[in-house]
C-alpha cells in the first residue's frame, strides 16, 4: 500500500509538470494531444457507455480493444476533414471517432480513463513503449488504481485475443516502481519483452 501511494504521487507530480503527457479526471472540454498539431476535444465524458452497460468503476478494456481500430490514418483523414483550427492546432471531437470506429493506442487509453475514473482512480499515459525488436515509440496506456493495487493497462496490446477479437488474457500488469528513467518496472513474468515509460 505504501508503494501504490508512492507511485500515486510521483504520477500526480509529474501530471503537474508535464499536463499533456499524464492526465486524470478527464472532463468536458478537455483537451488531449494526438499529434503535433491534432488534439481530440472531450465533448461527451460518458461516451464509454457506448460500450455496453457496466457497473460502476469496471475497466472495459475488452470492449474498447474491439471497439476502436482501423488505419491510424483513417483518424488523420478524419482531422482534415472535420477538425476545426483553433489557436493554431486541429480540434476534432473525440466522440466522433468512437462513433467511427477509429483509433489505436491513444484512443483505446481515453476510453479506459473516461471509465475508470467513475469508479477508480487512474492516470492516461502518452508515454512510449519500447520492445527488442522495435525503439522506443510514442504509446499510450493507463496506469489504474483499484483495490489497493496500481496497474499499467494496455488495451491496445492485450496478451491474448481469440478469433472474434475478444481479450481472453488482458495486460494489466502490477506495477512495482517507475525507476530514475520513467520506466515501469512490472513483475518478470509480465514484462513480455515490453517495457512502458513516461515519455
């Protein structure tokens, strides 16, 4: 428990130096950045309960996974032909993409926080992710506090999925510290040749 409250607090103070890296209680109006130049508006802060009906404070990472998909650039031709400019950047609102069908990491991680935060407390991550076979390259997540417990969820990249697309072995890895790199340390086993940093 002292360690989840550590981790807690190295997250809420790194939220207040760098707001459009970590972000908690997301709400209306909102905005979160896509890319250099596109940032999604939050217009509905309940539009996860598009995805079906659930209890208050369930993570439905399963149902986001299969939610939301497609080409990453079909959400930029959405940005050219819907986003509105505005100090300098395209504004696009966020429902519209869930109500499409597009996104990826990004999109998949602010559904999970618009969820999770009625019912748990959590922080959307756009940090980067690195493998052996690949360099480190922007990746958002979730970083979720329930039951005592602090988890890195990654809904765009599950363990296991079975033919229909259905998450039958999520990642939702414990999350032990964040080292002097800002990266995740997560127990062995869940480590999968991935590791998750801050930025």
């Amino acid at each position: 428990m002292e360690n989840t409250q550590k981790i807690k607090e190295e997250l809420e103070h790194y939220a207040q130096k760098n707001p459009d890296i970590i972000m908690t209680r997301l709400k209306k109006g909102d905005l979160i950045p896509k890319s250099a130049g596109l940032a999604y508006e939050i217009d509905d802060p309940e539009i996860y309960k598009k995805l079906g009906d659930f209890p208050k404070g369930t993570i439905p990472y399963g149902p986001a996974h299969r939610a939301l998909g497609q080409s990453h650039w079909k959400t930029f031709d959405l940005f050219q032909k819907e986003g509105v400019q505005r100090d300098g950047i395209k504004v696009l609102p966020f429902s519209r993409a869930v109500e499409l069908g597009l996104g990826q990491c990004l999109e998949k991680a602010v559904l999970i926080q618009l969820a999770a935060q009625n019912g748990a407390e959590g922080f959307l991550v756009s940090g980067a992710l690195e493998q052996t076979d690949s360099p480190a390259g922007f990746h958002a997540f979730n970083i979720v506090f329930k039951n005592g417990e602090v988890r890195l969820l990654d809904a765009e990249n599950p363990l296991r999925v079975d033919k229909d697309g259905k998450i039958t072995h999520p990642y939702l890895a414990p999350v032990l510290n964040i080292n002097d790199q800002g990266q995740f340390e997560v127990p062995q086993e869940w480590e999968q040749d991935r590791r998750y940093y801050l930025s």
